[in-house]
C-alpha cells in the first residue's frame, strides 16, 4: 500500500493463538493535516487498519454543548485501539459505560489505495435510537467491504444526553451529536486523501438513526461533505421524531441526581461536574433526549432548522441515493418478552397518532378506528393480531417514511434513487439471532449482519449467507464507485437494478435471490399515501410555506 509518506517498517511477534506464532507486521505510517498517524496490517485481508483517531473532543466544562476540533498532533498518533466507546448503557451486556473522550474515527485501507490512485471513500454512521452504539469492530468488521477496494470509515458520536439535550440556551442549543457527525467528516475530507482516499468520492450510509442522521446532513445548511447517500430505516420523515427545545428534562435529571433548581445555568453548571456514569444511570426510565429543531443564536452554528415536511432540499440536486428498508422492521418489539404485557396496557393507535398529529378528540377518534379497521378489523389489540400491528408500525415508522422521503428527493432533483427492501432470512440476521426467532422476514437492523464482519458471529457463513454478503457489499460498493449499484449484470447480480422513475416506484428485493419489483405494500402504502394527503397540515411542526 503506498501512503502519502514512507511505510515505517518494523518487525513484530504477534501471539495471535494457543500457539504462539510468529509474523511479520508492516506498521503504516501516514503524513496528515493532522500530523503522523500510525496504523496496523490487518491479519484477515489485504488492508490497513487506522484505529481510534480522535477527530473532535467534549469541553469539559460544556460536556453537553457543541464539540471542538482536536488539535494538530506533536508526536506520532499510534492508532491501534478502537475500544472508545460514549456514555450509555450499551446493548450487548447493558452495562453503564463509555466516557467523553470517545469522538474517535477508524479507517479501513484496502492495500491498492495511494494517493496517485485513490479509492472512494464509504463512511458508516450507527444506529441505536439516538441512545446507544459505537463504531469499533466489536460490531463493524470491515473486511466484507475493504475487499472491494474502498476505504471503510467508521465514526464515533455521541448520544443520549451528551448528544442530544436540546435547550433554549446557546452553550446547548442541541443536536450535538449531529455536529460531532459533522466535525469527523470535516476531518475525512481534509484528511482522507493522505490514506489513498477520493475526498471527492464520499458516501456516507447509516441504519436506523445512522440512516436518520444521514439524511439530516443532507437537509442541513452545513457545506456539502458528501456525494451520495445510502440510507437504511431510517429518514427524517420518521413521525414524531424530532421537537422543540425545552429545560424540564434537564432540570428533572438534576433533581434525579439531588439537586433541585430552576436556574438552567445552575442545573448545567452541576450535571457537568456528575460523573457520565452517573448522568447515564440517572437517565434510565426518564424521556429520552432526541433531535430538535434549534433556535437561532448568534455565532452558534445550527443544524436543523425546521421540519422536514417544511423544508426544500437544494443540497439533494442530482446527488445519487440508495435508499430502503426491511420486510418486517418492528418484528422484534412485538416479540420481545419484556413487552409481553404492552397489548393490554398500550393503544398503540391511539399513541402513535396522539404524537405526530395535532388532531382534536373526534378527528383522532375516526383516525384511529379507520386504521384500526384497516389493519386488524374488528379485533381487540392482544398477540393474535401481533402480526398486523408489526405491519402497522413498520409502516409508520419506517416504510411509509421512506417512500415520502423518496417523493421529496424526486421532487427536489435529486440524481438516480435506488430502492430496496430486505426480507432475507438467514444465520446471520442481526437482530433475530439475538433474540432466538426463525419466523418472519427481516427484523429492523437484521442487514447489518450481511454488510459487517460481526465479531461475536463466529461460524463461518453458510452458502446461502456467503451468497448475501456476497451480493450486498458487492451492490454498496459498486454504488460508492458508480452511482449506481449494478453498473453490469452479472452472474452475482443477475438482476437490472432500475431506479425510480416518473411514477413508477422500482423496487429491488434483496433476499436468497434478487428481484426487481414495483411499489412494495401497495395497498397499504396507498392507505397511508391518502391519509397523509387530507392530514398533512395537520403534522406536528407544519407551517405554511407563506409564514
């Protein structure tokens, strides 16, 4: 691999089993705006490795504020540790965890990227509802990618309180963990060019709020660091998602942690001296803090200003997108033995409807009886109508999002949308393997497990596994190159991915084979199509366009 400056070449003892073999390891060392960066040879393909490069860090005295740009630096970084993790309670074994030193980057450099020839450039934002995740390769491996020469990058921000208390003050104004977002791809276009990366050839992808977060850098005022965009379950179309700064939250966190106040300065002053530990343990079971639409303050830079059923889009001008969703996105709630009493407890309808609409009492009573009608007829809510209410909440909250958002791309000139919809069931679903389920299609985030080398996911792929890794990270990679997924059919990819056009919502199947199909869920997608035409206005956060 040739880098912007000389390999530092030494030899290493590496004990990597039980029996202790010995291999030579060529450590690169890259030359940055930054200063020098040291990396590791991977051991299971033909790439480098740059692990927890620190692109941004967390006033200590604002740790709930805007990050700033790390600092110049003055000796060789040793990039070898991608364990920085932010303050939450992380999924696998819920333990409390993180610190503020976490807003780290990992780059993945495939042997023949240089800077006479660079690659492009894919980077990859998690998910995890705003509340969790992180970007090492507990989760994120990346030979499945790097092997099709493009440079992986990985990017940790912050989440929950740290990243998104939301407040009318400007030393927190919100959205914080977006603008960290921001900061590392700033950093990854300054920088990238030094790895053998083509910083005029990015792709940002993410999933869920990964997905979310990409697609509000594409509404965002910011400059453009990106030229196309995938997209998966997740867009900012998502209902009731995003509000309005408010101080009760905070003050109640406060009050959590023994100190009463009104005085949001005081509040602040002393949750920035708690432990995150502390913070963190103390959010359990309150709200959650999420994305809001900011208020103007003066030399404070803002990152969503509106909604986005209000918003044109300029940025989205001819920018190529892959966009899509899972076959089954909220099997696994339904399911999950913790939720096991939420049918006799919880009008899911009823709360659904109550949040993203400003509805009066007799307008949500028939809005709620015609979906209920719709969706589970005349049946009580309990587990024998389970699989209607996963239909009805994977189209409220992802499915029908996504076809909306395709429309405002469409309508706003974007370049060639490419849809898909996963529904493959296999061994390494990511989602259903984790809570023990065979039935269904595709759960939300189950993809994950076909895109990234899962680390706990030990056993070999079957064939058929193999097969949709295969096809997947070979369609991404081919749309980071192209634009365009399948720029050739082929004995892997058989099948002409066409993109949407006019009216006609071309769709690809993703599952043991490729399908092209139009419109996914028709009935039902035209159901929400002529409830969202009467009901539009009525949105939480919609004003006219003359205000």
């Amino acid at each position: 691999m040739c880098f912007k400056t000389v390999f530092l070449i030494s030899l290493l003892i590496i004990s990597f089993n039980k029996c202790h073999s010995i291999d030579s390891r060529v450590d690169p060392l890259v030359d940055t705006k930054v200063g020098l960066i040291r990396g590791l040879k991977a051991e299971d393909g033909d790439y480098s490795m740059f692990l927890g490069i620190p692109y941004g860090k967390v006033e200590e005295s604002n740790p709930f504020g805007p990050s700033l740009p790390q600092e110049t630096f003055e000796e060789i970084f040793e990039a070898y540790d991608d364990s920085a993790i932010c303050p939450q309670i992380e999924e696998f074994n819920k333990t409390n965890t993180g610190t503020l030193d976490c807003l780290h980057l990992n780059i993945y450099v495939p042997d023949v990227a240089s800077t006479k020839s660079p690659v492009p450039v894919l980077v990859w934002i998690y998910g995890g509802g705003f509340q969790i995740g992180f970007a090492g390769r507990f989760l994120y491996g990346p030979k499945y990618f790097v092997r099709h020469d493009i440079i992986l990058v990985t990017v940790n921000y912050r989440v929950g309180p740290y990243g998104f208390m939301c407040l009318n003050d400007p030393k927190v104004p919100g959205n914080q963990g977006f603008k960290d977002q921001l900061l590392a791809l700033r950093w990854i276009k300054d920088n990238i060019g030094s790895f053998g990366g083509n910083s005029n050839k990015i792709t940002l992808f993410g999933e869920s709020a990964g997905g979310i977060s990409v697609d509000y850098h594409l509404l965002s005022r910011q400059e453009k660091l990106f030229n196309n965009l995938i997209i998966q379950s997740g867009t900012s179309l998502l209902p009731s998602l995003i509000g309005e700064p408010e101080s009760t939250r905070t003050f109640n966190l406060a009050a959590k942690l023994g100190f009463e106040s009104d005085d949001l300065n005081e509040a602040l002053a002393f949750l920035a001296n708690q432990s995150p530990n502390s913070v963190i343990a103390a959010m359990q079971g309150t709200d959650r803090f999420l994305p809001c639409v900011e208020n103007d303050y003066e030399n404070v830079d803002k990152f969503i200003f509106d909604y986005t059923f209000n918003l044109d889009i300029p940025k989205v001008k001819n920018v190529a997108i892959l966009i899509g969703h899972n076959s089954d996105e909220k099997l696994p709630y339904y399911i999950m033995e913790e939720n096991i009493d939420y049918f006799e407890h919880v009008d899911i309808f009823h709360d659904k409807f109550n949040d993203a609409f400003n509805l009066n009492s007799t307008e949500l009573t028939n809005v709620i009886n015609n979906f209920k009608h719709f969706y589970i007829g005349d049946e009580e809510i309990s587990e024998q109508v389970q699989s209607d209410l996963i239909d009805f909440d994977s189209d409220f909250t992802y499915i029908h999002p996504t076809q909306r958002s395709i429309k405002q791309y469409t309508d706003n000139n974007a370049g060639d949308i490419f849809y898909y919809m996963f529904s493959y069931n296999g061994g390494r679903n990511f989602v259903k393997k984790r809570l023990n389920v065979t039935f269904g299609g595709a759960a939300h985030a189950d993809e994950i497990g076909y895109l990234f080398d899962i680390s706990y996911m030990k056993d070999e792929p079957s064939h058929e596994d193999q097969l949709v890794i295969d096809r997947m990270t070979t369609l991404w990679a081919n749309f980071v190159k192209y634009s365009k997924p399948m720029p050739e059919i082929s004995d892997l990819l058989p099948v002409d991915w066409k993109p949407v056009e006019d009216n006609l919502l071309h769709y690809l199947e993703i599952d043991s084979e490729l399908t092209l199909k139009k419109r996914p869920f028709n009935k039902r997608m035209a159901f929400w199509d002529l409830f969202y035409r009467h009901n539009y206005k009525l949105q939480k956060g919609y004003r006219s366009r003359n205000n």
